[in-house]
C-alpha cells in the first residue's frame, strides 16, 4: 500500500470540531497512513493542549507535531507541512471538518486506476451542530463545476473547482509546486493548477469531507473585497489576474502549448480591462467572442462597462456582503 501523508495546519481550534475530526482520521479504513500536524496559533499552551489531544485521540498510526514560534498564515504552514513528508502521497487537512471513514482510501483507489497526480472529491456541508445543510458542495457553489481529465490546464488557470480538504496529490507533485506562488489566492487553488500541468486531475464524485460552516469560517472568500468601483475591479481583480499570469510565465517551466495558454488569458484579460476602461464597438465585439470562456462573467464584466458609475458603486455594495458560497 503506498504510504499517505495527512497535513493539518491548526489555528486556535474549537476543541469538540478538532477531536470531531481527529476521530475521523484515526478511523479511516486505509491503513499505510501517517500524520503531519503543525500548529500555528504561536500560543505555547494552545500547542500543548493540541499535542494532548493529538496523543489521545490519534491511536492507529504514527503523527508528527510541530508548532511556529509566529503565526506564518496556512499558506506558510501547509509548505512546511509538505515538506516534512516522505509519503507517496499527500492530503490536505482543515481543523474543522469531518472526514468519511472511506475517503483515503476512495482518493487511492481513484488516483491510482486513474494514473492522476492529483484527486479530489466532493463535500457535503455540515452545520455547528453536525446538522446536515447541503448533501453536495455544488449545491451551493453552483459555479464551481467539477473539471477532471488531461486537459486541466486552461480551465484551472482562472477558476477552481478544487476544495483543498478533498485534495490527495503525489508528494513528487506538492514539493516541486513549491513555494507556494501567491498569484493564487490559497494553497489548493495552486496545487491544483500545478498539478494540471504535469498530468491528469481526477475525480471523486462522492462526498467524503463533512465541511463544516460556523461562526469562525464561511464557504470559500469574497471575492468583492476592497472593491466599490469598477476602478477597483479592475485593479484589485483584473490588473492582478494580468501580473499572475507574468509571475507564471517568468517563475516556472511550463510546455509551448501551456506557455501559449497563459499568454491567450493574458490577452483576454487585458482586452477586458481595455473595454472596462473605455467602451467601444471594438472591445464591445472582443467581449462577445470571448463570452463562450465563462458566460457569467464576461456578461457581467459588459454590463460594469457600460453601467453609470452609481449604478455599478450600487451593485459592488450589494455583492460586498455576499458570501460566495451561497450564491455563486
């Protein structure tokens, strides 16, 4: 059996949602399992009372504790997670959530057959009070539509429908994916975008994380933050997508054919911008022929671009206090 590294990042956790979720893991049916546990709440009580119940609770397999001295963020803690590992394979752990007994062993059963670098699954969504609220993650994040195969690439390369507490990727893949490039909001987005450009995603339709909303979290991000304006769309989501795609292109090794997808994007995004910017008959024809990569958006992006300036402060407003997770 190939040996499966689980990396849990902590924060100050709630202690029933982390005992909740140690019992998960000790219980699950794939036996060749080790856990990696860093904490990061830079609290020397805090990480002593999680290695007490890690010690506890974690009776099935070996694990490893360490703490940071100062809070580095998940992004830094995951990376040095990941580095701790000599496990074929790696799966990405949140403090909060519920595992079904089966899901390693589902992730490798698939991963394998499949010949993937990387796997992931479907959630369902949980309440504080273990109360199930959705069977599916896709009930709720309607936009983000499982992609999987060979021909990830271009798909992953502005949008996800990768859930980091799902992922169970080839260690080899994690370590060259590092550091973590910050072009990408969170770890999963990247590792999932890295991934596809070395071989084929895989999928699990089934729901083998109980992801759990509560006070302390919510589905995803906002994707409207700090934006009121469309002179801050276009700065804070756009101008961005442009410097990513120039952090990718001058970082990392990728194919012709993938080097080639990055700099479409690129030029997508910049026409958009043009468009945002100044209306014309032109940039309004170059929306329309780019409408087919991501209808929603590209539809919204026309209406922000020919919207009066109240109206758009208006509809920003509005979207500011949306939770993606709910109606995205």
């Amino acid at each position: 059996m190939k040996k499966v590294g689980i990396l849990l990042a902590t924060y100050r956790p709630n202690d029933r949602y982390l005992i909740e979720l140690l019992k998960s893991i000790n219980n699950q049916t794939y036996k060749n399992i080790e856990l990696f546990v860093c904490d990061d709440s830079a609290s020397p009580e805090i990480s002593s009372h999680i290695l007490d119940m890690l010690n506890k609770f974690i009776r099935k397999f070996h694990f490893e504790f360490d703490k940071n001295e100062v809070n580095e963020g998940s992004n830094k803690t995951f990376e040095k997670l990941t580095q701790q590992s000599n496990a074929d394979y790696l799966a990405f752990c949140d403090q909060d959530d519920i595992w079904e007994i089966d899901k390693i062993e589902h992730l490798v059963k698939t991963i394998e057959i499949q010949k993937a670098v990387l796997c992931y699954s479907d959630l369902s969504v949980i309440n504080s009070d273990n109360k199930l609220i959705f069977s599916s993650f896709r009930k709720i994040k309607k936009r983000a539509v499982p992609i999987f195969g060979d021909d990830c690439f271009k798909y992953l390369l502005s949008r996800s429908s990768v859930t980091g507490c799902t992922i169970l990727v080839k260690s080899k893949i994690a370590c060259e994916a590092l550091p973590f490039f910050d072009g990408f909001n969170v770890h999963d987005q990247w590792l999932a975008f890295y991934a596809s450009s070395k071989g084929r995603i895989a999928y699990v339709a089934l729901p083998l994380v109980r992801y759990r909303i509560h006070k302390g979290n919510q589905i995803g991000a906002n994707i409207f933050d700090g934006i009121t304006s469309k002179k801050d769309y276009i700065k804070n989501r756009l101008a961005k997508e442009v410097q990513k795609c120039d952090g990718l292109l001058i970082n990392y090794h990728f194919t012709k054919a993938q080097i080639a997808t990055i700099k479409d994007y690129q030029f997508q995004i910049v026409n958009r911008m043009n468009f945002m910017n100044k209306r014309s008959l032109k940039g309004g024809i170059n929306m329309i022929e780019i409408i087919k990569e991501d209808p929603e958006l590209i539809i919204f992006e026309f209406l922000i671009g020919i919207a009066p300036n109240k109206i758009n402060e208006m509809i920003f407003k509005k979207l500011h206090h949306r939770r993606i997770g709910k109606n995205d």
